[in-house]
C-alpha cells in the first residue's frame, strides 16, 4: 500500500517521555479520544503509547516482516487520528475501533498486493470440528501465545483439543479412541476449548506489567471477562479492578480482546 506512513512517529506530535507521562494518567480513552477532537495532539500520543502493542500484535499475524506490521500500525493510527480530526472516530471503545481500522489496512493490502488474506473477527479456536478450520488458523495466529495456552491445560484438554481442531475428528470416533462415549467428547470438547479461550487471553497479557499483589486477581480476569466466575468472586475481582489502575487496564485489554470471540 503505497501511502503507508512507515515508521514516522512524528504524527503523535509529542515527546516519547511527555507522551508517557499523559499515558500513565487516569484519563479515559474517551476523554483523550474527545481531546483529540478538540485539537489536542497530546492527547493522541498518550492513545498511541496505550494501544500500540495490541495493535502490532494484531498486525503481526498478517505481515511477513516487523517493519510491514510497523506500517500497517502506522497507518491504522493515522486513519484513526484523522477521523478524530473531522470529528469523528470511535463512540466507545478505542481499541475496538483502531483494530477495526487495522483489520481495513490489512485488507486493502492484500487486495493492492494481489493476495487472499483473511481477516476474521473471531478466534482461531471458535470451530465446532468443521473441515480443516482448525490447520488454517493455527497457521495464521500468534503461535507463540498458542503454545503458551496449550501447554498449561491438562493432558486430557490437550488430547480432545487436538482431535478435534487440528485432525477435524468427529466425537464418535474420538470417542473409541478414547474410550469414553460421544456425548462425553462433546462435553470435554467443549470444556477444552472454553480452557483454552481463558489460558489464551490470560497469555496474551505481558505478565511483567502488574505487582505480584494483584497476581490472584490477573489470573481471573479472563474467567471474569468470559462470564464464568460465581457471583461472589466476580464482585471482589471487579472491586479490586475498580481500585486499581494496573488491572484495570489489563482487564479492558482483556475484554477488548475477548470481542474476537463467539460468545
């Protein structure tokens, strides 16, 4: 895409060191993204330092180098700054809205390149034993995260995930091979793959970004963001992430991130 804007940070229109002192403030996106419409280019730095790294995560599972997921970030930033601009741009979640606009850039890219590329709104993972679903995906995400997620779920999560999703098995004939009836491959199936939908958000967090102290609370904030913790733990994990900045913000880059899932 020959107007990509590169690696040119001069857009933000501040100092990386004044950028993350706006960062690390308590302004919402809301209130930076309204800043911006009223003209204060601060105010789109802080946005860029916050959402940066989600963006190029993003970006990097459709780019065959990093300096191409740079400019398709790079340009994604710049659309988005000049929907702000004219008054427009995102209502409600930033993020949601800048990875919308990251997904159009790749999209544009491979139709100006001559290449198919897909650009799903879903999880890799969100297939119900459909033909091959599983191989293409796994071939298109972030295998790293992947692996990660994998390797913490139990060996009987792993056996049903791999059946499933990577050989396209059907649950009766999974079943002979494990021993146990359809209806119990279907059951552990689905378990498995909720597992693997948690263990993967839980992943894709930096875990040398939050204190040791609100470790127990980190470790739950994708079962809170997906809706599978009881009543009791969910009101105390939401109290603390009320409270504290650190988790606070790891849990919207959570929830944000679990949108790209069926419910």
């Amino acid at each position: 895409m020959s107007h990509l804007t590169g690696r040119n940070t001069q857009q933000v229109g501040r100092s990386d060191r004044a950028a993350a002192e706006f960062e690390t403030g308590e302004s919402s996106d809301q209130t930076l993204a309204q800043a911006v419409r009223d003209g204060d280019t601060e105010a789109f730095a802080a946005l860029f330092l916050r959402h940066r790294n989600a963006a190029t995560r993003l970006a990097s599972m459709y780019a065959d180098d990093a300096h191409t997921a740079q400019d398709f970030v790079a340009e994604a930033f710049s659309r988005v700054l000049q929907a702000l601009r004219s008054g427009g741009g995102p209502s409600s979640s930033f993020r949601s809205y800048l990875l919308k606009v990251l997904r159009n850039v790749v999209a544009e890219w491979g139709r100006n390149t001559g290449r198919q590329v897909y650009v799903p709104d879903v999880s890799i993972y969100e297939v119900e034993c459909s033909n091959s679903a599983g191989c293409e995906a796994l071939k298109n995400y972030e295998h790293g995260l992947v692996i990660e997620a994998l390797a913490s779920l139990s060996d009987g999560w792993r056996t049903v995930l791999w059946y499933t999703i990577v050989q396209s098995q059907q649950p009766a004939a999974i079943a002979k091979m494990m021993g146990v009836s359809p209806n119990s491959v279907a059951a552990l199936a689905y378990r498995a793959k909720e597992g693997l939908r948690q263990a993967y958000l839980t992943a894709h967090l930096d875990q040398k970004r939050y204190p040791s102290q609100c470790s127990y609370y980190v470790s739950r904030l994708a079962a809170l963001s997906r809706g599978r913790l009881g009543e009791c733990t969910s009101v105390e994990v939401m109290q603390h992430v009320a409270d504290c900045n650190t988790c606070g913000n790891l849990y919207q880059e959570i929830d944000e991130l679990n949108q790209l899932f069926r419910a």
